[in-house]
C-alpha cells in the first residue's frame, strides 16, 4: 500500500512539473529571438534524444530501440509510415515553439484543451471505446463552441487544428505501428537529425543571433534541455498514474500555456469568449466527471 502510495504521489510530482516546465518553455520562448521556430526545434530536439536514449538505456530498455532496427530491416517499407510518424511528431514540436514568437500562443493552448476530446472521439469511432455520460456531455460542449467559431469567423485557427486534430492522427499512426513507447520516439527523433543539423547550421551558426542575443549561449541549450526534461516527466507520470488521474492532470499543461500567453501580452477577443467558455465549461465537465470516478474506484477497493 505504502509503495503504491508512494509511486502516485511521484507520479502527481512529475505530471505537475511537466505542465510546469512546459509552460515555463512557452513563457520565455519569446527571449529566444532572434532564432527562429525551426531553429528552436532543432535545438530542442538534439538535445533530447541524448536524454531518450539515456532513460531508455537507464531502464534496461534496450530492445524498444533495436526491435525497431530489426523490423526496418527485415521490411523495408515500414521506414515510410515511420517517416510520417516523425514529421506528424516533429509538426508538434515545431509548433510549440512557433507559436509564442508570434503571438499565437493561446491559439496552440486552445487545441491541447481540445485534444482530450478529440481522442475521445477517435477513440469511440475507431476503437469503439465506451464512453460515459459526462464524457459525451464535454465533447457536446465543446463542439456547440467550436461551431459558433466556424459561423463567427468562417473556421477555427489553423494552430489549434494541427494540435488537436495532429496528434490524434500520431497517436493512432503509432498504435498501428505498434511503436506507441520511448524507443519508437526516438526513431521519430533520429529519422529527421539530417533535418535538424540543416537547421542548426543554417538558423543559428550561419546567423547574427548568437551576436545579436548573447543569451542564446546558455538560454537555447537550457531551452532544449528543459523541453527534453518535462517529455520524460511526462512519460514517466503516464505510467505511475491510473489513466483517470493522468488524464486529469493532463488539463493542467494548457492551462499553464494560456497564462503563458497572455504574460507575453496576447489577448482573447471579445467575440472569442463564447467559444473559450464553451472549451472551459467542457473541461469542467470532463474533470468533474474524472474526479468523480476516481474517488468511486479508490472507495471500492477501500471497501
């Protein structure tokens, strides 16, 4: 019970410093100029497949890396879907940083809000997962605010499709593939290093950046480190938690962004508020709902 107990209480400390260090990102991504996004992203993830291949070789894991090495070889053709699994990975990535340089960040925290609910609704029509009352009530919620966007302004931002609709597509394309671990994300890292050495040299060796923001020496490669630190966080909090907790505690990260982003001095307008409550009143009702859940199951098994 006690090692349990402990093991949940690691779990929360790790899911809460990941939203935390992710929205620390987001914060001062901005400081980061004059490098750009694609800069930004290949600076991040360099240094983060050091940190993968660390845990996964700290884990005696091995084998998630060379079992993919194996299956390249003896089919070939699989190198082409682990291809569109590392650009659909390397999209989100780039994204995160693209946005707070210009002025899009809550736009990108609108989609994590909303990709809760997208995978709920992947996962009802593909996997024909069970869903409870409150989970259709949040996704009705959220959809009577996404369609009030479409007959405002004609369509919801691009930056929040590619988050909430990208990622569902790369979650399902891994499951298929059966690469749904660490190791398969370091495949997705080490299929575009050629594109991340490009980048490197080209948006910041090649530049004035370093010249012009001398904090760029030791705030871009703290910049890489931290992003690859709250991954691992994450990752680490999805297996010490139950889905329902981690779910739960997954709302925290978007939150955190949207602070983020109106610290960098971004507003909601006027007209965006019936679509922004809509989302909040979804969340609301989904974690309620999650909240409930949790405590029935932890009194049955108490009982």
């Amino acid at each position: 019970m006690q090692g349990s107990l402990a093991a949940g209480a690691r779990g929360v400390l790790a899911a809460v410093g990941s939203s935390v260090i992710f929205a620390g990102v987001f914060f001062i991504t901005p400081m980061l100029v004059p490098t750009s996004a694609e800069g930004l992203w290949a600076i991040r993830c360099l240094l983060t497949i050091p940190l993968v291949l660390l845990v996964l070789l700290a884990g005696r894991q091995r084998e998630l890396i060379v079992g993919i090495w194996h299956r390249i070889l003896a089919r070939p053709l699989i190198i082409l879907p682990l291809v569109a699994s590392a650009l659909l990975l390397a999209l989100q990535l780039w994204i995160f940083g693209w946005a707070p340089l210009h002025g899009r960040g809550l736009q990108v925290a609108l989609g994590y809000f909303l990709l809760p609910l997208t995978l709920i609704v992947v996962g009802r029509l593909l996997y024909r997962d069970r869903l409870t009352w409150w989970q259709w009530a949040a996704a009705g919620i959220a959809a009577v605010g996404v369609v009030f966007e479409l007959f405002r302004v004609g369509g919801v931002s691009w930056e929040t499709l590619v988050v909430c609709v990208g990622y569902p597509i790369y979650f399902v394309l891994r499951r298929q593939l059966g690469t749904g671990h660490l190791g398969g994300m370091f495949w997705d890292l080490v299929i575009v290093l050629p594109a991340l050495l490009f980048f490197v040299v080209r948006e910041i060796v090649a530049t004035p950046a370093l010249s012009e923001n001398p904090l760029l020496w030791w705030l871009g490669p703290l910049y890489g480190l931290t992003t690859g630190l709250a991954l691992i966080l994450y990752l680490t909090a999805s297996k010490l938690l139950s889905l329902s907790l981690f779910g739960l505690l997954s709302y925290l990260e978007p939150a955190l962004l949207m602070v983020a982003s109106l610290l960098n001095g971004e507003r909601i307008s006027a007209g965006e508020f019936v679509m922004y409550g809509a989302i909040w009143l979804a969340v609301l009702v989904i974690t309620a709902g999650g909240a409930v859940q949790l405590l029935r199951s932890r009194g049955g098994r108490a009982g």
